[in-house]
C-alpha cells in the first residue's frame, strides 16, 4: 500500500505530459477554433475589467488559455490549450499542463491569461522556461484588478468564469510548452 501514492503520482504525470505533446491544433479549423476563443476571452476580460485593456496593450505579449480543465481525487492535474499573442497577433500555441498531490477534491473549468512583462519573460515562455510553483498566485479577474497588475518574474496571471466545485490544499506546479504559428 505505501507505493500507491507514488504509482499514482507517476500515471498522472505521465498522462500531463502525454497530453502535453500535441501543443498546436492539428488542422486549420482546430487552430482557427482556439485563436477564436482566445480573443474571445481577452475580449471578455477586458469588458469585465476595461483596466485590462491597458495590461494587454503594454505588455510585450501575453497567452490566452479559453478553457483549462481542472480535476482531482488526491492527486490532480489540469490541462488547457491556447494562443500566445504579441503585440495583439497571434504567433503561436501553446499549453499548460498542471499536476498536484494532497488533499483536494473535485473539479473545475476556467480561462487563464498570463501577460508577460518583457520580451524576455516572452523568450522564456518560449523556451519552455516559465514554470510556477506553489506560491505562485493568480488574480481573479474583476474589475479593477488590470490597474494593479502584479508581476512575478515578469509575468502576471489572471483567471476568469472559475465554474464547478473544487476542495484543495494541494502542492503542485503549472508547465508550459510553446509552438510557432
């Protein structure tokens, strides 16, 4: 029974990672599909709090993740699809897969949004070198919130339409990958 927790852990990483090796949509109506809801949701962000406008206008680029799925029994993952934007245009896609162990429960779906400070947080993403830990945190977008972007490393993260039902005290970390248009 002491193995049961680690053979847990490995089948759900490999299973993140698994998934994780297909970055972009595979035909050209897949890709028209994500870039679609990707200015979607940034439209949608930025009608919820017009202060955003500002953040996505100034920042060297940000990813945009419409939907990121969410689900846990002890051990958990997370993985979503999405569109790197620079300047306003989309250049790339990219996804986000996410692991987790402890006490949690449920689950849940939500868009995710990372701006990126500098063209060097934008080089990092990627390179695949954004990455975030535990005390990593994201803001609820609501209105306001744009105004006081906080950025760690160069990136600031916001989450939006947060629905389902999720119990968690949980450590884990987000991953990123990164592919050209």
């Amino acid at each position: 029974m002491n193995g049961y927790p680690m053979r847990m852990t490995c089948l759900v990483a490999g299973l993140v990672f698994m998934v994780g090796c297909t970055t972009a949509p595979r035909s050209d109506e897949g890709k028209a599909v994500i870039e679609n809801k990707a200015a979607a949701a940034v439209a949608k962000a930025q009608t919820s709090d017009p202060t955003l406008t500002n953040v996505f206008s100034t920042s060297a680029g940000y990813a945009v993740f419409p939907t990121v799925g969410k689900g846990a029994a002890g051990i958990g993952g997370a993985y979503g699809k999405g569109v790197l934007f620079e300047r306003g245009i989309a250049v790339g896609y990219c996804d986000l897969t996410q692991a987790t162990i402890g006490l949690q429960l449920g689950g849940q779906g939500y868009t995710e949004i990372l701006c990126f400070e500098s063209g060097t947080a934008v080089d990092l993403f990627k390179q695949g070198r954004t990455r975030f830990d535990a005390q990593a945190t994201a803001v609820a977008i609501k209105s306001g919130t744009g105004a006081n972007a906080k950025f760690s490393d160069g990136v600031a993260v916001y989450t939006m339409d947060e629905a389902g039902l999720m119990y968690e005290a949980s450590v884990g970390g987000q991953k990123f990958s990164y592919q050209p248009k």
